[in-house]
C-alpha cells in the first residue's frame, strides 16, 4: 500500500503515494479482498503475524478485518519489473504456487500431510538412495521422493499409483492414450534434461488439464496400470519434434485415412453372379395345343378356298 497505510487503520497521505505488493507483510490466505470506494482502491485481509492472528477455515463471519490499505487509483503507476520477473512465467510453478497459498484448493489434507507410514518408506527409500550414489557415483540421481503440488516430499509410487476411472471407453490402451493427448495440454520443460521441481498428483493434473511429459506419463501409466495393464514411465532423451509434437513433416493422418479407404475399396473383389438355383421354382408356362393350331389353319384354307370360288361365280 501507499507510505503511511498500515494495520487497522489508514495513517497519514502522502502526496505521491507509490503502490507496492503486501506479501512480504501479510501471508497471503483465503480471507483477502479489495473493493473500490470511487477512485480509492482498498485491500482487506483477515489474519496478521504482527498480531498472531492467520486466517484459515476456521475464521469466523463475524471476525474483524485488522489489515487495510488504501490508495488513489490515479495515483498507481506501473511497476518497474527486473530481469528477472521479465522471464516467461512456468505455468505449472504458478498452480503450484495458487495450490500451497490457498487452502480450500487442496481436495484433500493427505496432500499436505504424511502419515507415519509415510514417514517411515521415506527413511527407506533414502537409505535405498544413499547406497545408489554410492554404488554409481558416475550415474544420474534418481527421481524417488518429488515434492507434490503442495510442497510435500512424496514417494513417486505414491503418486504414480493404479486408478480406474467409470469409463469403459479408458479400458483400452490406444483409447486411453488418445484421451490423455486431446485432454491435457502440453506444456514443455524449463530445461528439458533435468526433473521438474514439483510432480503433481493424476487427480490435479486432471483437474489443470495441463502438464509437462512427466504430468503425462504419470497419469496415463496410473490409469493402465489401473485396468490391468503392465505399464511403467521410462524417462530419456527424444528429438525436439516429438518432445513437442511438431508434425510439420508428417502426412495428415485423416489423409492417410481417406487414401487407405479408396485402396481398400479399390482393392475389393468384385462380388460373383449368383447362379441361378436348380431348386427353384420355375414359373408357369403357357401350354399350346399343335392340334388346335392345325385344325384353325386348315379352316382358314377350307374358309379362303369357299370364298374364292364364291367369287368366280359372281
């Protein structure tokens, strides 16, 4: 806030108030809020270190606001930002930041807990850890214990385990596969050989419908080893095309499609003419009596032969 501005209560104006973040004064929690009073801009937040009070989900509706700061909106100016904070910002670091600050986004309290058990795997996948690097001295760390989207140290096979989902469509690995790529979208590591800093749990990833190759394997190998598939996540090294999905040189598979489809039916036997079967029916016939025939063609020459005579005598 501006010069001046403090806990519970305004204090005195500057003339040229300059506007700074609070964060490094006040934790951020889920009892923040700012409200505008014509060109005043003001920021409340329920909870204050100085006065041991932090917010949570058990603050009350009735619970004083004991932090304010206020200011001129014509007064703001933009922030001069340093070479550092110019950098592209990794969209995953931010979820994970928004995810630890606020309470209520986190589905459940074993996301920022571990359990005794826990604890205990953790010791021995550590001592497992120490006896790797002793062993290999030479060989890439392993990827064991990440930091889940709430900080919280997890074993990888915690993360990454079997979950089916009531969808009998996901049942089949070329489906499952073409679900994950269309659902979630990719986004590209910051430095492309090294593990992330944070390996969310499926259900988050899911739920951002975004993430790096890391995000990806974990959930699609969680949902085939969830139907019974053998599946695992190998990390290593491809070329920057596939690591991106760059198909600039590749065919339009839905082309590959329609030219297999006019091979096929190209391709196709004719069908045969059926022959006619010897079982079947024949139709009625039109019998004719040769008798009857020569009988009216003999009285047609009697009938011509009367007729003629007939004539001559006239």
């Amino acid at each position: 806030g501006p010069p001046g501005g403090g806990g519970g209560g305004g204090g005195d104006r500057t003339s040229n108030p300059a506007w700074t973040e609070i964060e490094h004064e006040l934790a951020p929690n889920v009892c923040r809020m700012a409200c505008f009073n014509g060109e005043n801009l003001g920021s409340f937040q329920v909870g204050s270190p100085a006065l041991g009070l932090i917010a949570g989900d058990d603050i009350l509706a009735d619970t004083f606001w004991d932090c304010y700061k206020s200011t001129m909106v014509s007064d703001l100016g933009d922030k001069l930002l340093d070479e550092e904070s110019l950098k592209p910002v990794n969209a995953k670091k931010m979820r994970v930041k928004h995810m630890t600050e606020n309470i209520r986004s986190t589905p459940s309290h074993s996301f920022r807990s571990i359990t005794a058990k826990e604890k205990l795997m953790l010791e021995y996948v550590e001592n497992f850890r120490l006896q790797f690097v002793e062993l290999y001295p030479t060989r890439r760390p392993l990827l064991l214990t990440p930091s889940n989207e709430c900080l919280v140290k997890k074993f990888v096979c915690t993360t990454m385990r079997p979950t089916k989902l009531p969808f009998s469509e996901l049942y089949d690995a070329p489906k499952c596969i073409r679900f994950v790529s269309d659902f979630l979208k990719y986004e590209a590591l910051d430095d492309p050989i090294q593990y992330p800093e944070n390996l969310p749990s499926p259900y988050s990833v899911l739920c951002w419908q975004a993430g790096d190759c890391f995000d990806f394997s974990v959930v699609l190998t969680s949902m085939l080893c969830g139907v019974g598939y053998d599946a695992y996540a190998v990390m290593g090294y491809a070329p920057k095309a596939v690591t991106l999905a760059n198909q600039e040189l590749l065919q339009c598979p839905l082309l590959e499609e329609e030219e297999a489809a006019r091979n096929a039916e190209a391709n196709r036997p004719k069908k045969k003419e059926v022959e006619p079967d010897k079982y079947r029916i024949p139709k009625e016939r039109t019998l004719v009596s040769e008798f009857e025939a020569d009988m009216k063609g003999k009285e047609g020459e009697t009938r011509e032969r009367e007729e003629a005579g007939r004539t001559e005598r006239e």
